[in-house]
C-alpha cells in the first residue's frame, strides 16, 4: 500500500519580518517591519446610559445631556511649560499624529475649510465662509501631527450670549434690529490650529551710524552755530531670545479679527486629551510646520533688525546691514479655542470671533449708511451756514469777515470729524 505524500507547507516570512523593495528581479527580501506605535482611538459614550458627551466649557471634564452624569478629563494644565519639541528627524519621525478619537472630516466646497468633528456630529454650514456646501469625509487625515497641548474653552453659552449681544449693541452706526440677526445661533466653537516656536537670536549689524554735533562757524565777522550729522561706520552685535511666538496654522480665518480678540493666556495651556475635542469642531491646520517656521523667522528678522538699530544708540541710520542666526529652535503644535460665525445681513457676509478663553469679541458690522451721512452732514452744516452768513454780510464789515473765518474753521473741524465717522464705518465693515 502507498504512503500518501506530505504536503510542504508554504514559507511565510518571520514574525516580525515584512517585505521590502528588491533591486533583483525575482527575488523577494524581507527585513524587520518598522517599529510603530498601536494607539487607541477613544470614542466619548457616556459610561452609564451609553449616550454621546460631550466636553464642558469651564470644567474639567465631559457632560452627558441625556443623564447629567459627568466625568473628569485626566489632562495636567502646564502653561508656557507644555512640551517643545527640536527641528531633527528624529523628533518627527517619533511624533504623535492624527486625533487620538473618533472623528470625521468636513470639507467645505467653497472655501475648502476642513474641519474635524465628532463622528455623530451633524453640521451643514461652514462656519468659515457660511456656505452650505459641506461634505463628510468617513476617514480623517491621519498623516497630520497631533496638537501637544491646548486651551479648553472657558466661555460657555451663557456668557456668550451676554458678551455677543453687548458687542452687537455697541456704536450708534449700525441697525438696531443687528441683536435680533441671528449671529448667536450660527456661532461655532471651533479649536484653531496654532505654532509655537522659541530660539536664541544672534544678530551681527554693520551700518553708518550717524552723531549729532554743534559746531561754530563765522559769517561776516559774526559767529553762528549750527547742528551737523558726522557718519561713520560702525558693528556690533545683539543677542535675545524668543518665546512663545505664535504663528496661526490656517489661512482661513481674518488674521485682523484674530489680533482683535487676542491675546491668548498660554499659562492655561493644559497636555492635548481628546475629551476636550468631544462635541467641538477642530480646524484642520493648512500652514504646515516648515512654513510656519519660515514665516516666523521673517517676523523674528524684523524684531532682530530692530533691535539692531537701537543698539546703534542712533536716531540716524543708514546702509543697515544684519546676519541673523538661530540656535536652540524648538517648536509645538497647539490649539486655541474660538467661537466663530459668518453671518449674511441684507444679502451680504460678515464674520465675527469670540475668543473662547477671555470671551473678547470682534468682527465685522453692518452700517447703517443713511445714519452715517446724515452724521456726516450734521457735521458740515454749521460751518457752512455760518460761512454763508459771514459770506452774504462781507458788505457789513468787521461781523461778515468774523462769522466766514469762524464758519471756515467750523467746516474744517466738520470734515475732520466727518473723515473719522466715514473712516471707522469702513473699518467696522471691512476688518
């Protein structure tokens, strides 16, 4: 009777060992796959009835809106001391990215926004430009790096509303129907991507540095003094350190606005968790690090270039030259919390921020055009009518040069006034 055959089993690689590229045609090489960090992704369900939470403003921790429970965050608040990180491949190569939760994307068509939110979360406007072509991505980007830290929201809908309502109150030039416009409903709180960046600056000047001097001088048989400036070249050298500087990771938002309602307390930084996420939009940042860098350290010249031409101990400079080095730079991923909305108001768009850590508001307003050029002309009328009078009773004398020289003045104060009305109307809605 034959023995049947053993079958061989097919070769697989060790554990542990994957697949590489191979130079040779037919042949197969494998090496050690890669270490890699498994993380869990956390999904926010409340521990007792199962429902979505959600985190709080102002507290340390997670509400659920079906059951009232609560539970607490476990994130230390570090301020300025939150971890930095140095510009070398292996700090990127070991950097922590994606959420850590469950979350999905949201791609606004018309601005191209994106933001994350939780994966029940439903939203059909984009609160960057107000459109309402938004589409739902299944799976975020997970290639981006994960925020080291952020700012919790402080301000919860209560004194939003308070703060939101007094700032639309505010100034005579806008409707008065504005508090009624609905902006309170189409606020979004939303963390915005931030860089932080420190480094030590040396800075190398050399320039024509000019000093003031009197000298005598005689004229006629008469002395006489005048002030010169004697030039001469000069060098030295300045050295200072940054900290903190922040860089905004998004060119979606006003920058105008965000100066407006900064500036941001970074001692309230507290270690990124995603809890604080749970219920919140988060922007996606499009300022990548590299490019965040470069724009800081323009901004860090202009300081240096400063800081050089006080150190000439000169108001007369010329022919600047300065060589900027870096050293010791070190760099974070952050998140600040801000409410945002882009409202329409008679057809047209406005924006409107409110910082989510101190509750400051700023934004664009409507104006109410009819009031600002009955203002304007209020303004100029007296001045021209007394110009009028002093004109008509120029025969009389003495009383018409008097009242035209006062009506002159009047219309000059009136244009004056009148170009500042016009000039902060602009501003409020073009910011």
């Amino acid at each position: 009777m034959e023995e049947p055959s053993q079958q061989i089993p097919p070769w697989s690689p060790p554990a542990g060992y994957v697949a590489v590229p191979s130079q040779v045609e037919g042949v197969v090489i494998y090496a050690p796959a890669a270490d890699e960090e498994t993380e869990e992704t956390q999904t926010f369900r409340c521990r007792y009835c199962g429902g979505t939470i959600a985190y709080e403003p102002g507290q340390q921790g997670l509400a659920c809106p079906f059951c009232g429970r609560k539970q607490e965050i476990e994130a230390e608040q570090v301020g300025r001391a939150a971890e930095k990180y140095e510009f070398t491949l292996e700090t990127m190569a070991h950097a922590l990215h994606g959420w850590g939760s469950e979350r999905r994307e949201l791609v606004c068509e018309a601005c191209g926004s994106v933001v994350t939110v939780a994966p029940m979360a439903l939203t059909s406007t984009c609160a960057f430009c107000g459109s309402n072509r938004v589409l739902a991505r299944s799976v975020v980007t997970s290639d981006l790096l994960r925020p080291t830290a952020l700012i919790p929201f402080s301000i919860d809908a209560a004194q939003l509303e308070t703060r939101v309502q007094a700032w639309l109150g505010q100034g005579w030039m806008h409707p008065s129907g504005l508090h009624r416009s609905g902006i309170l409903r189409d606020l979004v709180g939303v963390y915005l991507p931030y860089w932080t960046f420190d480094t030590d600056v040396r800075a190398d000047w050399q320039a024509e540095v000019g000093r003031v001097h009197t000298e005598r001088y005689r004229v006629g048989g008469e002395w006489h003094t005048r002030t010169v400036i004697r030039w001469r070249w000069q060098s030295g050298r300045v050295r200072f350190q940054v900290a903190d500087l922040l860089v905004a990771g998004t060119h979606r938002v006003s920058q105008a606005i965000l100066r407006k309602v900064g500036p941001f307390d970074l001692e309230g930084l507290a270690t990124y968790d995603p809890g604080y996420l749970a219920g919140w939009q988060a922007k996606v940042y499009d300022i990548a690090l590299h490019d965040a860098w470069e724009a800081a350290k323009e901004q860090i010249r202009e300081n240096a270039r400063e800081a050089c031409h006080e150190d000439t101990g000169s108001a007369h400079v010329r022919s600047l030259q300065m060589a900027v080095d870096f050293a010791h730079e070190r760099w974070r991923h952050i998140l600040l919390p801000v409410y945002l909305a882009s409202y329409r108001y008679e057809g047209r768009p406005f924006h409107v921020m409110v910082n989510g850590q101190n509750g400051q508001v700023a934004g664009q307003k409507p104006v109410d055009w009819l009031r600002v050029w009955l203002v304007i002309a209020a303004m100029l009328l007296p001045g021209a009518c007394l110009g009028m009078i002093g004109l008509l009773t120029l025969a009389v004398g003495g009383i018409g040069i008097i009242g035209l020289a006062l009506g002159f003045i009047l219309l000059i104060a009136g244009l004056v006034g009148g170009f500042l009305v016009l000039k902060k109307a602009r501003e409020s809605e073009e910011i």
